[in-house]
C-alpha cells in the first residue's frame, strides 16, 4: 500500500467520469449526423477540428466572466499571470519523470525504447559538479544539464518511474561564466509550435529551489542586493520577481513599470529565450521547470 494512491485514485476517478460524459455526447453527436456525412470521416474530423480552434480562438478572446479562482495563500505574481494561465496555451520544459516530453527525446534528444525501458536519465549531480568548474576555469559559459534524482529511497519499487529531476545550476568562482539553457530548445520548440502554443509576448515561470549542501528551499530567490542568484533572459536582466506558489515568475523590470512580459527580441523564433543564471550567495540551483506563458492583458 503506498499513501499516494487514495489521492491518485480519487482524481482518477474524477477525470474518468468527465471523459465518459464527453465520450457519450460524442457518440451522440456521431449518431444524429446525416448518414452521408459519416461515411466520410475526414470531413467529420475537419469539421471538429475547425469547431475546436475557433473556440479556442473565442476563449481567449471573451470578456472575463468566469471566477477568479485563487490560491490559500496571496500571491502578487498570481495576479499578474492568472489571466494569461487561465487563456493561453502554456509551453513547459521539464525535467520532472514521468513525462512525455522526457520519454519521446524532446529534453535530451534521447528517445525511450520501450522495449527494455531505456531513456535518458540525466547526469550524476558530482559529474555536473565537475563539468562546471572545467568550464567555468576556461572561462566558457556552462549549458545546463538534467540531473538525476536519488534512484535509492522508500518505494522505490512502487513508483520507480517517478523522480524529481531537474536542471542544475552550480555556483562556480568565475563571475563571468554563466549556466545556460534555450527554453524552449530546438525539439521542444517544433513540437509546440505544431500545436499553436508560441507567442511573440510572454511571462516565463520557473519552478525552481536554492540550495547549500543538501538543504534546499523552494520558491523565491530574491531580487536586488540581497539576490542569491543573477538571471536574465536574452540578456535582459530579470529585476524583479514573484512567486506562484512554489514557482517564480520571472519579469524585466518592477510593477511601477508596467512591464510584465518578455518579448521575443528581433529575429529570433518568438516564444524561445536563453536563460542565464549565476549563483551569487548560495550554493547551487535545482530547476524543475521552466515555463513560456504567452501573454494576455488584464483588461478583458
């Protein structure tokens, strides 16, 4: 018996019931079209396909009339961005297990074989340790790299599959060397970018913990002085910052300014940015996720 499985179960049962209901009208549907028109599938395909995009299209366009769902506790940079999460198609690079993008070779270009289970399962974190400071001594910037989670622990057999993975961020001794990384990447981008989910505006989200030694704290890394770590995103600082629970979202410059949102700079892919960072007083960096959110005004 594991804990987790009463909760999994239960949303399990929750989104079974909501996809029967859908399958039933569906069938409905099917079965009260004119007989000619089912006997052509491509256009019945077409015809829902073109039905989803212009609702998708209205959705983002309607006047704000749903509630304002929130958070327990209050957060600013919900506030900003809730708009945009609850109306955009947000695009996510992730290094958590189990995942699509990780098991069809979008992360690290490593395709699963499913034959045997095998994919790419990151780097040892001592590894990426030393691979830092090589760099960082040549005074070359560091790209990040996918670390695995600790494969040795309680139920390992139960959920084997699934590890906190994430992108590592080491604090080197050269100021001039930074830890990089393009969201979305190459594969990652051609993959979204099929599914209409990249805009030229966006907020960018990252799901990330600042660590020293093995102790690591989730959320905020601060801004100004007292920052633990320097960001910027296609080499525009990123001064000011809030969290959504125990997320960042990362902004150009501070309320006042009314600028929330990075533009993708000219001729660049819109909706791809490359992420520096640099730890300043902390130890290290552990970056589940990053997010592009393409970008939609409050004012609706």
């Amino acid at each position: 018996w594991h804990p987790g499985w009463k909760y999994h179960q239960l949303r399990g049962s929750f989104l079974a019931m909501f996809m029967v209901s859908i399958l039933n009208e569906c069938l409905d549907q099917l079965v009260s079209m004119p007989s000619s028109t089912m006997l052509n599938s491509e256009s019945v395909l077409d015809s829902i396909n073109s039905a989803d995009d212009k609702d998708k299209q209205l959705w983002a366009k309607s006047l704000r009339n749903i509630p304002k769902v929130v958070p327990k506790t209050k957060s600013r940079g919900f506030d900003i961005a809730w708009n945009s999460l609850y109306r955009s198609n947000p695009s996510c690079s992730t290094a958590l297990l189990p995942s699509e993008s990780r098991f069809n070779g979008l992360v690290t270009g490593e395709k699963v074989i499913f034959a045997n289970g095998t994919y790419d399962s990151g780097r040892i974190v001592f590894f990426a340790k030393e691979r830092s400071e090589k760099r960082a001594a040549k005074g070359k910037n560091v790209t990040m790299e996918l670390i695995a989670d600790n494969r040795e622990r309680p139920c390992s057999e139960v959920v084997e599959r699934d590890y906190n993975d994430y992108f590592f961020v080491w604090k080197v001794d050269s100021h001039k060397v930074w830890h990089t990384k393009t969201i979305p990447n190459k594969a990652e981008y051609a993959a979204f970018a099929k599914e209409g989910q990249l805009s030229k505006e966006n907020l960018i989200v990252a799901c990330l913990e600042t660590c020293v030694q093995s102790k690591c704290t989730r959320g905020m890394v601060g801004s100004g002085k007292k920052a633990v770590a320097s960001i910027y995103v296609d080499d525009v600082q990123a001064t000011y910052i809030e969290s959504i629970d125990r997320c960042t979202l990362i902004m150009p410059s501070s309320l006042s300014s009314k600028k929330r949102s990075w533009t993708s700079k000219a001729g660049s892919k819109p909706g791809q940015y490359e992420i520096q960072i640099q730890m300043r007083s902390r130890e290290s960096m552990r970056i589940s996720s990053f997010v592009v959110i393409p970008f939609i005004s409050d004012w609706m």
